[in-house]
C-alpha cells in the first residue's frame, strides 16, 4: 500500500455513532431488557406504567438539565426535549388512575421512593459528554412504534393517550435519527479528540435510566 493510501486512510474519521453503539452494547441490553421485562409483561397494570414514566421523569429531567448546560449542546437539543410528553403522560394516567396519587405519596414516605435510584443532579463536565448522552436519549426514540403497539393491547391505554413519550417522534423517529447522527458526526470530527468523553456520556446515560428503573416490578 502507498504511502499516501495509508495516509488517507489514517485520515479518514470514524463514525461516531458506529463506535457508541459497539461501544455500549452491553449497557444497552441491560438497560433494554430490564424495561421491556417490565413494559411487555402481560401483567404490567396503570400503576407500574405509572411508576415507570413518574421514575423516566425524573431521570430525564435531570439528564436535559444536565445537557442544556453547554451552548452547543443545548443547541443541538432544540426542540427535542421529551419534557412535555411524559408530562402529558403522567397527567393523563393519574387522571385515569384518581386514587393512585395518594398512594404513591403514602409509598414515596418509605424505603421503596419511586424515584430515589434517580441521580437528581446528573453532572456532565463537557460538550462531548453532553453529546454522547444525547445519542442515547435520542436513540431511546427508535422503538416508539413497537413499544407503542404492545402497550396499547391494554385496555387503560390507546394510541391518542399515556404513550406519547415512548413515541415522541412518531413517523419521524427515523428522520430525526439522522439528523441528530449528522450533528454529532461533524460534533467529532471538529473535535477528533473528544471520543472517549463523548463515550463516557452515552454510558452515563444508560447508567441513569438503569438507575431508574431499579426497583420498579410487577
């Protein structure tokens, strides 16, 4: 091989998102298995369901704070954050569900606090960490269809109603998909170096909504 193909080779980036979904596979089985135990359980009731958006709440509250915090993250988060979607959710479960309130403030007093796996403060230290936590919450959005369609086999859900965090993007998820890829693709390639921090986000992001659902069964 000349020396110039090696040098074009050698110049060639990675992909970025290539690299996070090798790198964080076993994380992300983890984190898949353990909320499709729970979200494709025949048995799953509106009170789990419940406790599994109050407990994502939380965690993505604290994961968007945490990414809003550096200008070109924030940036690249524009209108993506999935506030106002488990918002409408939880409102429209604890409205189907009047006296499942009261009950989660009797339990939140105890040891078994819907929330209390939840780092409330998720500290990130740059702009590649807030990038590659962002890869996750942005690729959480793929299954939005599947987990759309098992959920509404249950009588207390239907596709207008309780779902629209777990499929925010709708038909577009896709679409979205890429355009976030491209952004953190040329996020990289101007900053070649931040690969291993870019890393360390994606994985405390699985970490967090791990963390979250700790503790949630049947």
């Amino acid at each position: 091989m000349s020396t110039s193909n090696m040098t074009s080779i050698q110049a060639t980036p990675i992909s970025i998102g290539h690299f996070l979904k090798t790198g964080t596979q076993g994380l992300h089985r983890e984190v898949e298995g353990t909320l499709s135990k729970i979200l494709f359980h025949r048995d799953l009731t509106a009170q789990v369901y419940l406790q599994v958006l109050m407990a994502m709440q939380a965690a993505y509250a604290s994961m968007e704070r945490a990414m809003l915090s550096f200008p070109e993250s924030k940036a690249a988060y524009k209108n993506r954050s999935k506030q106002a979607f488990i918002n409408n959710d939880i409102a429209y479960m604890e409205q189907a569900l009047l006296d499942l309130k009261r009950d989660i403030s009797t339990r939140a007093s105890n040891k078994d606090d819907l929330t209390h796996h939840v780092k409330s403060n998720v500290e990130l230290h740059s702009t590649a960490q807030a990038m590659g936590m962002m890869y996750v919450l942005e690729g959480a959005t793929l299954g939005g269809e599947h987990i759309q369609a098992r959920l509404t086999r249950h009588d207390w859900l239907d596709i207008q109603h309780g779902v629209a965090f777990f499929n925010s993007y709708q038909e577009q998820r896709m679409v979205r998909w890429g355009e976030f890829l491209t952004v953190l693709q040329q996020y990289y390639e101007r900053n070649p170096d931040d690969c291993d921090e870019i890393m360390q986000g994606a994985e405390l992001a699985f970490e967090c909504i791990h963390d979250c659902l700790e503790g949630i069964s049947l």
